[in-house]
C-alpha cells in the first residue's frame, strides 16, 4: 500500500508492506553514488544487513551506527555523523538512509538536513510510533534545556515502512505507538477509533496493523500539508502533548516513553473536555482500553498538579505563559482553547484520585 505526501519543497510516497527491505532497489533510485545508512546499535542487530544486501550494486554503501535512546539525539552524535559525511566524501548525488525509530529518523534527517545544504534522505521506519515522526518533515536533535530545540523542516524523498520489523518490537514501544495512533484516531474518525478501543494490542493482526498504520499516516500528512510549518492546523497533533511533555519532563526521559505518556495526556484531555466544556466523550471506555492494554497510569499519582501546571507553561509551544489546550468538542472535531489554571489544577487532581 502507498501514501503521496505533498509538501512545498517535494510530493514524496510513503510505501508500507510486509518485507520491503528485502527489495530495496526496486524503490531506490539508482541514480545515488553513495548511500550512508544511520542506524542505532539495536535496530542494527536485527536489520543492517537485510537492508545493505538488498541495495543496489551500483552505489557504494557505508553505514554509521549510534547508540540505542533517546540521548543519541545530542549534538555530540550529530557532530560525529557530519564527520563521518565529510570522511566518506558524501556529495550533492549520495542518500542517507534513516533505518529505526523516531529517534534516528530525526537524528538522521537533521544531518541530511544541514549536510551541504541538504542531501536527499529516506526514512525507513522500524517502531509504530514512527508512523508519525517519518511523516512531516521535523528533523531535530535535543538540547539539555530541551527536546527537539535545534532542527529544521526537511521531508524525505520516501518513507519505506517494512512492517515486518515492528514484530521485534517490545510490548513497551507497541504501546507508545498506539498512543500516537489512537491520537490520530480521536482527531479524525469516530468509527475508528471505536474499532481500536477493542483492540487488544497483544493481539493484532498483520492486517490491522497495517491498516492503523496507514490511516495514521494519512490523517498526519492531511494536517500537515495544509499547515506545514504549524501556523494553525498543525497544532491538533499535540492532542494530549501538553500533559506528555510535563510528565515526560518531570519523570525524565527513560522512565516512560513518548506515547506512552501521550497516552496518559489524552485521558487528561478527555477528562477537561467533559467537565470543563461539557463534552461527552467516551472516557470510560477509554481509561478501560488504558488498564487492558497495560499503560502506565500510575504515573499519574506521582506527578503533583502544581509541578505540571509549571512545566506546561513553559511548554515551548505556549505562548505568553498561557496555556492552550487541544480539546475535542467531540470525537474527530478539535479545537484550541486557553484554559484557566484553576481549573486545569482543579481537573488534575481529581483525575489523580480516580486512578488512585
Ligand atoms: P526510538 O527510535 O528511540 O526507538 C525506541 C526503542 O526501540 C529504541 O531502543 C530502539 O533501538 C528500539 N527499536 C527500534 N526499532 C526496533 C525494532 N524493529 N525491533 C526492536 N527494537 C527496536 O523511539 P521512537 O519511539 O521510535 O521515537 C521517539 C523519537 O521520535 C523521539 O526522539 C521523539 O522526539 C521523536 N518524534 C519525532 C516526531 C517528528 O515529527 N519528527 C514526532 C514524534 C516523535
Ligand atoms: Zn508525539
């Protein structure tokens, strides 16, 4: 199956099957001198060499392994990767190839971003959560004061999705995923959504999950053509991030992962999308799919209000230290709303007794 993105640099495909890195060729054009595959220390283990023995003869392939997490994001590993461009000599007619997660997607697609003024790049997804991260153009490296605070927009030639590789996956990452996928749900298609809160994530067929997959691509390269640089539209993807970034912040990087905690922001969203401006959202069921599937809710009884208020107004994408929410006035209808503090406190202690 296929997706065409339109950006205003490039329309790019993202493709999606069982097994596409053992044809690679077929999808890469041969026309690149070079090709650099970057790639972590885990991902590399299960599928470098798939991936260099079914590319074309007639380039030459190097590969650069980084280290597994989140703190590869770093200027230190962008340093070294840019060296490594300049060792091999890669010129204007060589690819770089983003084999993983979001992790070295946005590593990799930052280097290619900035690397003689941008060099072409694939990204060839491995995690579910990178059904979201591969599609858009963000490329980015961490700060210590912050995630994501040096980068650029700068969209791939292609996506090539094998979604063989996601059955390597551990539980905890299949659960980040869905976080990101069940955000697209909810901003986009009721009956969906409905569909994925029976789904038992231990449980998924090839089938569904290319499906998921695929519609989460598809509501993510909708927005984002429309506003790609995050003027209005762009911002219904943080449905649920506000809450994320505090308690990812907080908790720090490692203890929960990324949609993980979206997970969680989402139940926090529902809840002051009900009680504050009167929606009714399926919020039972929801916290039901939560607890079946394992997701880490708890952390909420370790988080205090009063903290998260704090860290949400320092949120980068809060302006004048207002807090402005995504809201849902029901499913697949979102909207952006400043909430008051008060009330934002008041709702999030009371979400942390009911889980308590
Ligand atoms: P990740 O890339 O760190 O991968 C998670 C873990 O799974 C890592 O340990 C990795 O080695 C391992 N892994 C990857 N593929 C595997 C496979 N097939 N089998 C076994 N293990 C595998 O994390 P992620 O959740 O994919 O992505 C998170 C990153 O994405 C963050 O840095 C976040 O900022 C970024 N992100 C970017 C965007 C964007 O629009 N650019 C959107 C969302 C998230
Ligand atoms: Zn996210």
């Amino acid at each position: 199956a296929s997706v065409t993105v339109r950006s205003s640099s490039h329309d790019y495909e993202v493709l999606i099957g069982d097994g596409l890195r053992h044809n690679l060729s077929e999808f890469i054009s041969s026309d690149y001198t070079s090709i650099l595959v970057i790639t972590d220390s885990t991902v590399k283990d299960h599928y470098l060499q798939d991936v260099k023995g079914s590319l074309s003869e007639a380039a030459s392939v190097f590969t650069a392994v980084v280290p597994a997490g989140e703190s590869s994001k770093s200027m230190g590993r962008y340093e070294e990767l840019l060296d490594r461009c300049v060792e091999l000599k890669l010129d204007r007619k060589s690819l770089i190839i983003a084999l993983g997660g979001g992790m070295v997607g946005d590593l990799a697609g930052f280097v290619a971003s900035t690397y003689l003024r941008g060099i072409d790049y694939i990204q060839m997804p491995t995690t579910i959560l990178a059904h979201d991260s591969s599609v858009g153009g963000k490329v980015a490296i961490n700060h210590s004061e912050g995630k994501n605070l040096i980068g650029s927009f700068y969209h791939p030639v292609k996506v090539i999705y094998d979604i063989e590789t996601i059955q390597t996956l551990p539980e905890s990452e299949i659960r980040s995923g869905y976080g990101e996928v069940i955000k697209h749900a909810f901003l986009s298609d009721d009956e969906w959504t409905r569909r994925l809160l029976k789904a038992n994530l231990s449980e998924l067929s090839v089938d569904q999950l290319e499906n998921d997959l695929m519609k989460g691509i598809q509501v993510k390269a909708s927005i984002v053509e429309k506003d790609e640089r995050e003027a209005g539209i762009r911002k219904y993807l943080n449905l649920g991030h506000t809450l994320a970034h505090a308690i990812e912040a907080e908790l720090g990087y490692g203890e929960i992962t990324h949609g993980e905690a979206v997970a969680v922001g989402l139940l926090f969203m529902m809840k002051v999308s009900n009680d504050i401006k009167g929606a009714q959202l399926p919020i039972k069921a929801y916290k039901e799919w939560l607890d079946q599937n394992h997701y880490p809710i708890s952390v909420l009884t370790r988080i205090r209000p009063e903290r998260m208020l704090e860290r949400m107004m320092f949120d980068k994408k809060t302006l004048r230290r207002k807090i402005n929410f995504v809201l849902l006035h029901e499913l697949s209808d979102p909207y952006v709303v400043e909430v008051e503090e008060e009330q934002l406190l008041e709702q999030m202690s009371l979400l942390i007794n009911e889980v308590s």
